[in-house]
C-alpha cells in the first residue's frame, strides 16, 4: 500500500533508528507527520472484486481441469488478489470430489452446463487471498444439496467466508477492527432473490444495524457480448427474469449497502458513483477455465480494487486489466482493455455519475 510505503520512507529519513541518540533527534513535527500516515492507514478499507471464478470442472469427466492439476492457475494475478484488506469473488459452481446431482435445465441442452471442482482446489483461492465467495448465482446448485453443502464446508474448512443462499444470507467478518457484513443475491433457486427488492432491502437494513460496512454482491442481468449497457429495465436471458440490477443496485444502498458488486452477464460491464457509494455491476469473467468461451470481451475481466472511508464512502478505485489464456488461466493484460471498456461504458451509460478515468484509477470528480 502506497500510504505504508510512505510511512516507512519517513521513519527512514527522520533518524529512527535502535540507538537512543538518534532517537533524540526525531522532531515533534515528524512524531506528528508519523501519526497521521498511521490514522490514514487505518482510516480506509480495502476491497477487492473480482468476477466468475470456475478453477476447472471435474464432470462429466476430468478433460475439463487445468494441466498439473491447476496448482499454477492463478500465479501470474495472486501478488494482486493478496494487496487488500478483503479480496472476492463469485464462485461459479461448487466444491465436490464425486457425486452429486447435476441439475435439471428444463431441456436447454448444450446451453446448460453443471460445474464441479474439486474439493481442494478451493486452497488455491485461499492462497491467492481471497478472503470471500459469493455463492449467489446459477451455478451454485449445480450438484443439487449434496453440491451445495459440500461447498459450505469446503469454503469453511478453508477459512473462506462465503453468503447469498437461503442458508447462508449473509456473513460478517472483521478488518482493521471493523465489522464487514456481505450479503449475496441472484435470481435463481436456493439463492437470495435479487428481483424481490423489498426483501433484499430488509435484509441490507438488518445487516447495517450490526455492522460498520456492507457490502453486496449480486449476480443479475443479461449474458453475452451484447449485454454490456445497463439498461434501467428489467433483463431477461433464455426467456429467464435476471432482474433489474440498476433498481437492485440503487435500493441496497438506500438501505445502507456500502459497497455493490456484480456479475453475470460474463462481460464487463459500467460502474457507477450513487450517494457516494461505489457499484461495479459486472466484473465479467476472471477465472473460468475450460467451459466458457472467451473470445473478445468475453475473456478480459478488471480487478477492481476499491478504498472506502470508515462511513463506507467511496474514495478511489485502482484496476487492473485482466485477460485469460490457454483455457483459462487469469494474466495481467499490458494493454489494459479492461479499464478502458470500463471507462468507455461507464462514459455511455452513466455520463452524469461523476467519475475520471486516469492511469488505471477511478477517481470522483467532486
């Protein structure tokens, strides 16, 4: 972190060092200087939001999991995913060695897909930093309860916090001696409903009288390469309600929602400032190995990492441009299409919402 980074520089350059004679030569003004870095440090909370991560799917047969058993997958993003206070993600499918019952799609044939990863795959999220799984989407019930509860104690043997199903609506867990409450919702079965915004509303209201920050996670709207404009309306993917993210997004932080992040439609799509809240409503797809397709903006996804203040008030954002390669392994994109979507989507769709895009960094312009 920048901020810790000058703090050292000032130790360094003040005469901190072990001999008392030194020591003597500290200013008061320097002691003053010192503990402003330090209530700064502490004043804001770090978070990053990635978006679909499916390591790699063990049915119908092992073709579908990465070369060396995916120990590699994440290597070239992990020194990013770990510089944060919280790091998360939506987890596109379930933890599950064997068995399951892979869910009934109605007959949509070779539009339905069931993902299953293996159990201890879910180390190699933990030790790229993620401290949290959203389990809100349509993937999450893909091996029926048998799936799903397999996950939960997957996630928990792991010490991965994970929300957003009728068992587990939400979750708190702490950072620099703060209270972070994340709920996920998506509109699918056995998830928080994202399309009952009353419901969800309650749900965020309660969450905040026993927090300090909330967070949402949601997985909502259309899917595909044409799908990147948020379109206020309600949106609707293989004839299915995806729900009105925009309304979602807006009504969560009315209800006292901090921080929205989104996926879903696997692309990138805008983000947007609402009451000095931050909402990214899709992070697109991050880590999605052998099952999706990944051709232009279906394969580049930003890591948005997001600064908040302690009365969750949106400070600045860095991104980093991600892209994949070889069937899904996550890299760094040099060329950084990622932000430059963002910024171009966000400049469409949400002209008035106050934001500068400069040198991967969102910045409110207020």
């Amino acid at each position: 972190m920048k901020i810790i980074r000058l703090f050292i520089i000032i130790l360094l350059t003040s005469g901190f060092y072990c001999g008392d004679k030194e020591k003597s030569n500290i200013s008061a003004d320097t002691v003053s200087v010192v503990n402003q870095v330090k209530d700064t440090v502490s004043e804001y909370i770090s978070v990053i939001g990635v978006g679909d991560i499916m390591l790699g799917s063990n049915y119908p047969t092992s073709s579908s999991l990465p070369p060396n058993d995916g120990e590699t997958i994440l290597d070239d993003v992990k020194n990013i995913l770990s510089d944060a206070d919280i790091t998360t993600g939506n987890l596109e499918g379930c933890f599950l060695d064997k068995g399951g019952t892979p869910k009934d799609c109605g007959g949509t044939g070779e539009n339905c897909h069931s993902f299953r990863m293996p159990t201890h795959y879910a180390g190699y999220l933990k030790n790229a930093g993620f401290d949290y799984m959203s389990v809100a989407n349509n993937h999450s019930g893909d091996m029926g309860k048998t799936g799903r509860e397999s996950t939960y104690n997957t996630l928990k043997e792991y010490g991965i916090a994970f929300s957003g199903t009728d068992d587990y609506p939400h979750t708190i867990i702490e950072s620099k001696g703060k209270k972070i409450g994340i709920a996920g919702f998506a509109p699918n079965r056995g998830c928080i409903d994202l399309r009952k915004i009353n419901e969800a509303k309650e749900i965020i209201s309660e969450l905040k009288s026993k927090t300090d920050i909330v967070i949402v996670w949601f997985h909502g709207g259309a899917e595909g390469s044409g799908a990147q404009h948020i379109t206020k309306k309600p949106e609707t993917y293989m004839n299915e309600n995806r729900g009105n993210v925009y309304e979602f997004a807006h009504s969560v932080i009315d209800a006292g929602a901090d921080l929205v992040f989104g996926s879903g439609p696997h692309v990138t799509r805008a983000v947007e400032l609402y009451k000095g809240k931050f909402i990214a409503y899709s992070l697109g797809n991050f880590c999605t190995y052998g099952k999706f397709g990944l051709s232009g903006q279906l394969g580049i996804a930003p890591v948005i990492k997001v600064y908040i203040n302690n009365k969750g008030e949106f400070v600045k954002s860095e991104v980093t441009s991600a892209k994949q390669i070889n069937r899904g392994f996550p890299v760094i994109d040099e060329t950084g299409k990622a932000f430059s979507t963002l910024k171009k989507l966000t400049e469409t769709d949400f002209p008035e919402t106050g934001l500068t895009f400069e040198e991967n960094a969102i910045k409110n312009r207020y």
